[in-house]
C-alpha cells in the first residue's frame, strides 16, 4: 500500500509539472537540493527555520543557507527550500500549513521551490486529505492551509499553459524515505 | 534568470493622467454598453467566435478526459471500468443490441453531481442557520465580518476602509463578486488604485473591458490583441506571438503592486461553515500574494458560497477545477480561517444582492448551488459565436442569463436570455445539476410577461392559439406560396427579373440569405394520412415488438403543414410494422413555439388543448416524429402546469404514454442489426439534435435503429451540438443562427457523409434549407424518411 501511495503520488506530481527527487534522509535530501541549484548557476537559497537549525541538514550546503528574513529577500533568492505537512496521493498535491507568514513566503515567491516530503506522509486521497485539514484547522490552530500541486501557472492567454506565473516557476518535490517525526 | 525590476516604471509612467488618460489602468464604465451595441460589436469581431470556437473544442475533449480519467484510476488503483456488453433478449425470435451498463461509481461524474447538488440544496434550505454558524465560527477565529444587503454597502465598507487606513493601493485576485458591485469604479472615483493579478483580468482591466468568462476572463482576446496592449502599456515592443514572455511581463510588472499594496481583495469558492474558513483555488498564486502580503485583507463573497463542511469542500474541489479548467486539482488550493500574526487584519464581506430573494422562488432556488465554474458558457453555441459581453451582463454564461435578473435587474437580463438556443448542453456539463435551460425560459417568461412580446411575434402567437383559424391561415399559405418556391425551397436571392438578380432588402438577406425556406404545403399531412386510416391492420413487414399495438400519431405541426411526406411515411412505417395507426383529430400544437417565445399563458392554452385531445385517445402508445414536442410533453408541462395541480396530473398521465419516434422504434418496436437491411449506397451521418440528446439521453438509441436498417453511421465531429434553429432564437438573432448552422454543416462536410439523419423537423427545416443555400454536397432528411425509404426498398428486394 505504502509503495502504491508513493507511485501514485509521483505519477500524480509529475503530471502536475513537479519534478520528483526520491532520496533517503534529510542529508541527502540537502545534497540533492545543493546539487541541483549548483546545476542552475548557483546562488542564495532560503529556508524556513526548522531546517536552518537543522545542522544534518543546513551543513551540506556550500553558502550558508539564509532566512526568510523578508518578501524581497525570499523574491530576490535563487531558490527556496520548506518542509510540506502531507502529500496527497490523488492530486500530488504536497500540504503546507504554516502559519509564519514569512515561512509561507518561501512557497510563494521563491522562482524555484523545494518542498520537502516524507514518502511515510502521503495521504491516499482527497477524502482522507479533507479530514487531516479539518484537524490542522480545527484543532491544531492551522490558520493558512494550501494544496500546492505543481508549479504556478497560467492558461488566461489563449488557453496556452504557461508556467511560472505570480508563484515558483518550478516546484522541486524532495520525497524522503520514512515518516516525519511529528 | 529574470531579475524583478520593472520592464518600466508603468504606475510613474502614468502618473501624468492627461498623457495617458485614454488608458489609465482600470478605469471603467459603470454598466456594460447598451445591448444593441455589444451585439454589434462582437458580430463585427471575426477573431472572437474563432478564439472561442478553438477554446470551446479544446476544453471539451480535456474536460471529458479529466473526469473519465479520475472514474478510471479508482482509489486503489483498480480499473473501474464498463462491465461486459450485455445481450438484451426479448419476446420474440429476435435479439436486440442492449445498451451497456455503466457500472455506477462515486467517482462518476453524475454521481458526484448529485451529491454536491443535494449538499447545497440542504444548505440553500437552511441558509440561515449554516450563514449564523459559519459568522460565528469566523469570528471566533479573528475575521471582521460584515453583512452587505446591496452592492453599495459591500463598496462603501471597502472604500472606508482604505479611506480609513490611508490605502491608496489595492490588490486584487479573481473575485466575481467584486465584478458584480463594481468595485473597481468606486475605488478609483475616489483616487485609490485597484490591481487586478489575476493575469486575465488585469488584461481585462488595462483594455478598459470587463471579463467575458467567469473562469478565463480574456478568452476572446488572442496573443496578438495582448501583445499591443502590453506594448502600449510598458512602451516595449512585446512579441506577438510569444506567450511566455507575454506572461512574463504581468510577472514582472505586478511584483512592484504586490509589495507596495495597503490592502488585497480576495473573493472566495467556498465558505465552510463548520469552521468558519474559507476556501479559494487558483493556478497563478497571485491569490496567495494577495491574501499574505498586505496586511489588511478583505475576503468579498455571495452568501451562496455556503458549504457544510470539509468533505463538501473536497467534493467541490474535485468538480471544480475539472469543470472549469479540466484540470484534477489547480495549483493552489488554499484555505483561510483567520489571521496569522498580529497586526493582520482579515475582514469579511458577505453579499445578499438579491440571493435571498432567488432562493425564495422555488423555479430559481437551484441556481443558488453554482460554483462558478463556467462549464455553461464552454459548451455554449452562441456564447461561442458572440462571447460573454453579449451571452449575459456581468457573469456570463447560461448561469449569467439566471442570476443576471436578480443581481442587475429584469432589463440587464431580457435581451441577452433571448440569445439562448434551449440546446441543454449546459444542464449537462453543470457541476451542480442546475436546470439552467429551464430556468432561463422562466426568465424569459418574466420578460415578456412585463414587457409584452417582440411585435412581430404577436400575431403569430394569436393566431397560433386559434387552431380552425391557424388551419384556414395554413392552407391559404400554401396556395399562394406555391409560385414563390422551387424545388421545394423559396430562396429569394435566387429570383431573377430579366435575366438579373433582383435586388433584396438587407433584412430579407439577413434572415433568409443562408437558409432557404421550406414551401408551406397546401394540402397538410393529416389529409393524406386520413384515408389510408381505415385499412385494417397489415401483418408486420418484420417480427417486432409493436406488432398487434395501435398507434396513436402526434404529426406535430411544422412536419404537418411543411412537410405532409414525412408525416404520410411515418404513419406508413407504423403501418408496415403491423400496428394499428389512429390520428386524434383535434391535434394542434404542443405549445413549444409558445414556451420558447416566453408566451407562458399561450403555452399554457395549447398544452392544455393537447392534453384534452390525447388523453381522449385510446392507444398503447403516443408517438410523434418531432422529438422536441415529445419533450415538452414529458419535460416542460407539469411544470409550466405546477400552479394547476389538477391540469399538473393530467399532465403526468399523458406523459406516461408519449414517445418520441426513436425511443418508439428503440424501446418497442426493436430491431435488431440489419433487420432490415437493403441495397443503399450513401454514407450516412447523424446529428443529435441537442434536446435528444441533451434531455432525453438519446445516443445509442438513434444509431442502434440506423444499424438496423442495416447502414452504418459515418460520425462526424461535435455531432451533439445544436445546429442553431433554436425556435425563435433563429428569428431574433439570424446572425448568430446562421453562424452555429455554419459549424454544423462544417462539420457535416468534413465528415464525407452524402446524407445527415436527425430526428427534430425543426432541425431538418433549418439544416435543409442551409444546405440547400449554401449548395452543400449532402441531403439532410428527416429519421422517418430514411426509415421509411429503407423499408420501401426492403420490401422491393424481397
């Protein structure tokens, strides 16, 4: 089942117009991230602060990674790296519930978004999906809950898709090995 | 990698109004243009009825794979698929093709409908009670809400809010509500700026025009009318046909208004009441940027966005994003039930503007349960042929036509509602299940019921109700048309004095120029059937199951009075089968032309005057030829009869025993494959005339009876979409008429096909006639005649 949520997740998720990266732990998961934004040329990547005090995690990078300190330092950054609540298999939607305000700014105006996953959180569906955002709303204080699936796009002109729009211009889905420990 | 400066400073450039007055962002009219003029305007547009042509076909073959993709994939994975093909057997020595079975999933897009449909129904009954829990839960969580009875409330709480706060800047993302008030124009008389992000609506807002779709606001612009307006907005030359850069300077030139902002404005796509959040989806995440950055954020909404729950709020997510832009789920699907960290303000507006006046009139309540997804307006031929400025007023759309009368009055609505063909395509589409056709010719009935009818269909309707003077009036036209036509057709352009073309008035070009007419007949099919009727029962040419039945034959008037062959061959098919045929005398009219003028009270008398003359007859079945009168006898009486309950049952009884001639051959007479087959050698081609195919289901049934006249149905494209006669649709509005007939027959053409089938003489008149004025290479018949031909040549090879 575990491995049939996971399949179905990426499926879902590269349809979508994510970019699946599977890895094993958090120090891979970095190396990766640091790997592929050395392809792209390089530059600032911020990060949300539960992985800028992870040391296993924040190490592996040649540039120390930076806060979110700002909408126009997380705009002005090469890439942005924050860790999603659940996936949900139907969609390939990857769940994020912060409610810092500087946090969300991560998802939302870096060009290039990494969104970590553990492969253990992946919701089968929308009903299971529906039930988990009630009790990060109702119970668990979650004020600002957004399905993200995919990268942000437009189709206004002629009904061409278009990436890339107000949102990331592409959506990294970093899917780690095992369940996250909350 | 793009760096976020401005391509120009485009808010500096503009500063100096009296420079660039002629295209200060935003700045807008109060009301859309008179009628009359939009009409015009987009008639004269050639690249508008192209862009939505393109956008209509595409969106149909993506919408169907989205949902029968998520039926498909199952929650396991499984495939949940058609069960084998069941063979159907019946009395007899014959066996007939039975219609699969569908095997009835949640995930299937009926099933889904109607549940969502029954959600918001319980919520519409109880509005008040879900509307007290949801505030209050709203509250609780930190959001201001206000209630705003009108339109000026709603804008005035948001202007004396920035006029409060010192807010000069305000971002928007898509909110149709704030379309509805007219926000934008209170803002900026008052010198504060709004900015649609929403890419297509800050086209929209930089061309000065209003969103012609709910969904995808500028979907009758093309890159080319993009590109020079973004190159006259920046200064830059902007590619024309690149959309990606395109795109890429909304990016840009938004950034700036996102961070300097006072205050965004969010509409919203559900509101949950058990929480009290509120849910909004889109695809650009500019709704995200609005609703994070400022810090003053006002959600505007209509009161019908009421859901119960979370699982309400999946259900809809599922048949939203699929319904509107054929996508499983958009980008971003975000909910939002309260303010995040201090100083965030969230404030709720909740609009009435006439929602709790729809939901007490039960023939409109329905509408309530819409989601604005826009599918109406995607399978829409004329919203196809003139657009959403003209197919509605501020929405659009068949929904636009329903809720335009209680949003923006009885006259915003009474023109555009005429533009509606009754096809019932949308009702098919809709999400929600709303009856939209239905409630659009109760809107219509509101229109001429306060303004009286159009002039030219008074006479028309009066003589109409008087069937011994209607009869009389008929064979008089007959006769003194008979010099006029030729070959069957009276096509004016063709008359010639003296060897040259005579010169025609632009109106009679207009109205008959494409579609020649057919020869009123002087002698009516009911004379010819009548002699024929006193012939004992024949034994059936074929073994069928309405062998030994008797018949009774609704001839339907058009096929009646214009086409008397047609109606002698279909009494002769029912002959041939071995039934019995009766002809109640007093048959008039259903009362169609009536209901789909908006003459209620007329449809009124001509339906009761049917009822009266087929529930004396004594037969197993009541067939008539013409589908559309089938329909209203079983769809529209018990409810144009609802206030007269007693008239209402008669209503339902009758309808127990009428059939259309398809369902007829379909359901009783039942042939098999190539029972009755015989040498023919034309390819065949079949339109579904949409209310077949649209109300009653019929597909397979008209191709199953093709097949058993052993020919085979070459299809063509779009085979289920309205041909444009549209009752008087096609005298009111012939431009838009001509221009849905033009895409059929295109389509016909394509297809190769030598003949075209369908089943509604209306339709027949209309194609036939297009056909023959335009010279098109295929006959268009009528399905009686094609089966009574074949069994004429059946009979011969015998």
């Amino acid at each position: 089942m575990q491995d049939f949520l996971r399949n179905r997740f990426k499926e879902r998720a590269v349809k979508a117009g994510a970019t699946v990266l599977e890895v094993s732990d958090l120090t891979q998961a970095a190396r990766t991230i640091a790997r592929v934004i050395g392809e792209k040329g390089g530059g600032m990547i911020v990060a949300t602060p539960d992985l800028l005090n992870e040391p296993i995690f924040s190490k592996e990078f040649d540039q120390p990674l930076h806060p979110a300190t700002d909408e126009l330092t997380v705009a002005g950054s090469a890439a942005g790296v924050s860790p999603g609540s659940f996936g949900i298999a139907e969609t390939g939607s990857v769940v994020y519930a912060a409610n810092d305000r500087l946090d969300r700014l991560v998802a939302m105006l870096s060009p290039i978004h990494f969104a970590l996953l553990y492969a253990g959180d992946i919701a089968p569906d929308l009903e299971v999906a529906g039930g988990k955002l009630k009790d990060l709303q109702m119970n668990q204080g979650k004020r600002y809950v957004s399905f993200v699936t995919g990268p942000s796009r437009t189709a206004d002109i002629e009904r061409v898709l278009t990436i890339g729009v107000q949102g990331p211009k592409e959506l990294f889905i970093v899917l780690i090995d095992g369940e996250s420990e909350k | 990698m793009s760096n976020n400066q401005p391509l120009i400073n485009r808010v500096a450039s503009l500063a100096g109004k009296s420079a660039a007055a002629d295209h200060s962002p935003g700045h807008m009219e109060d009301k859309p243009a008179p009628f009359k003029q939009r009409y015009r305007k987009a008639l004269a547009d050639s690249r508008l009825s192209r862009n939505l042509l393109n956008f209509q076909r595409s969106w149909r073959v993506s919408r169907d794979e989205t949902f029968a993709e998520f039926k498909t994939l199952g929650d396991s994975g499984e495939k949940v698929g058609r069960l084998p093909k069941a063979t159907e057997t019946v009395a007899g020595n014959f066996v007939s093709e039975a219609a699969p079975v569908e095997e009835i999933s949640d995930r299937d897009f009926q099933e889904m409908r109607h549940k969502l449909a029954g959600i918001k129904d319980r919520v519409i009954d109880n509005q008040e009670d879900y509307l007290d829990h949801f505030i209050q839960a709203a509250r609780r969580n930190g959001i201001i809400v206000y209630e705003a009875d009108t339109p000026a409330e709603l804008n005035n709480y948001v202007l004396e809010l920035c006029k409060r706060k010192g807010i000069t800047t305000v971002v928007k993302s898509k909110t149709m509500v704030s379309e509805e008030t007219g926000l934008n124009h209170v803002l900026e008389a008052e010198g504060i700026q709004p900015v649609e992000t929403d890419l297509g609506e800050w086209i929209a807002q930089l061309s000065h025009e209003r969103p012609s779709h709910m969904v995808l606001p500028i979907i009758h612009k093309s890159r080319q009318q993009v590109a020079a307006l973004f190159s006259k907005v920046t200064g830059r030359t902007v590619d024309p046909e690149n959309v990606t850069e395109q795109v890429r300077v909304a990016r840009t030139e938004l950034r700036q208004d996102f961070l300097k902002a006072g205050m965004g404005v969010s509409g919203a796509n559900a509101l949950i009441a058990e929480s009290g959040a509120v849910m909004f989806i889109e695809n650009e995440g500019n709704a995200r940027l609005v609703t994070t950055l400022p810090s003053v954020h006002v959600v505007v909404a209509g009161i019908e966005k009421l859901l119960p729950d979370y699982d309400a709020a999946m259900l809809q997510l599922r048949l939203l994003a699929r319904s509107a832009t054929a996508q499983p789920i958009t980008s971003y699907s975000t909910f939002l039930s309260g303010p995040t960290e201090p100083g965030k303000e969230i404030h709720l507006v909740l609009l009435d503007n006439g929602r709790r006046k729809m939901r007490e009139m039960p023939e409109f309540k329905d509408a309530l349960r819409c989601i604005r997804c826009a599918a109406c307006a995607d399978v829409c031929p004329p919203y196809q042929i003139v657009g959403g400025h003209v197919f509605g007023y501020i929405y659009s759309g068949a929904i636009g036509l329903v809720n335009t009368p209680f949003h923006h009055g009885l006259d915003a609505a009474a023109q555009p509602q005429s533009l509606c063909v009754q096809c019932n395509a949308c009702v098919t589409v809709c999400p929600v299940e709303i009856p939209l056709a239905r409630q659009i010719l109760d809107v219509r009935a509101m229109v001429v019921e306060e303004k009286g009818l159009v002039w030219y269909k008074k006479p028309v309707m009066w003589l109409w109700q008087r069937p011994l003077l209607f009869n009389l009036a008929a064979r008089t036209a007959g006769y003194l048309a008979k010099p006029l036509g030729s070959n069957g057709f009276i096509q004016p352009s063709r008359y010639k004095i003296f060897g040259r073309q005579l010169p025609l008035p632009k109106i009679l070009k207009t109205m008959v120029g494409w579609r020649s007419l057919p020869v009123p007949a002087a002698v009516p099919g009911r004379d010819l059937i009548k002699p024929k009727l006193t012939a004992t029962a024949q034994p059936p040419v074929v073994p069928n199951g309405a062998a030994g039945k008797t018949v009774a034959y609704f001839i339907q008037c058009l096929t009646d009075r214009l086409y008397p062959e047609m109606a002698a061959s279909t009494a002769e098919i029912f002959q041939k089968l071995g039934c019995k045929v009766v002809m109640p005398e007093s048959q008039h009219c259903c009362g169609l032309p009536n209901l789909d003028s908006g003459d209620k009270a007329g449809a009124m008398v001509m339906a009761k005057q049917t009822i009266e003359t087929l529930e004396k007859v004594e037969a197993d079945y009541i067939v008539t030829g013409a589908a559309s009168c089938a329909i209203i006898m079983l769809h529209d009486y018990q409810h144009l009869l609802a206030e007269q309950p007693e008239w209402a049952a008669r209503a339902e009884k009758l309808a127990g025993k009428v059939m259309d001639f398809i369902t007829f051959m379909d359901k009783v007479v039942k042939l098999p494959a190539g029972a009755l087959a015989a040498p023919y050698n034309e390819t065949v081609t079949y339109h579904n005339f949409c209310q077949s195919g649209n109300v009653m289901g019929l597909k397979d049934e008209p191709r199953r009876l093709i097949r058993s006249l052993g020919i085979d149905v070459t299809e063509m494209e779009e085979s289920n979409v309205c041909c444009g006669f549209g009752g008087s649709t096609s005298a009111d509005f012939p431009e838009v008429s001509q221009r849905i007939l033009e895409r059929k027959l295109g389509n016909v053409e394509a297809s190769g096909a030598s003949v075209l089938v369908t089943d509604n003489p209306g339709c027949v008149m209309h194609m036939r006639g297009g056909a023959d004025a335009q010279g098109r290479p295929f006959k268009v018949k009528h399905i009686t005649e094609l089966v009574a031909e074949q069994l004429r040549r059946y009979e011969a090879a015998r």
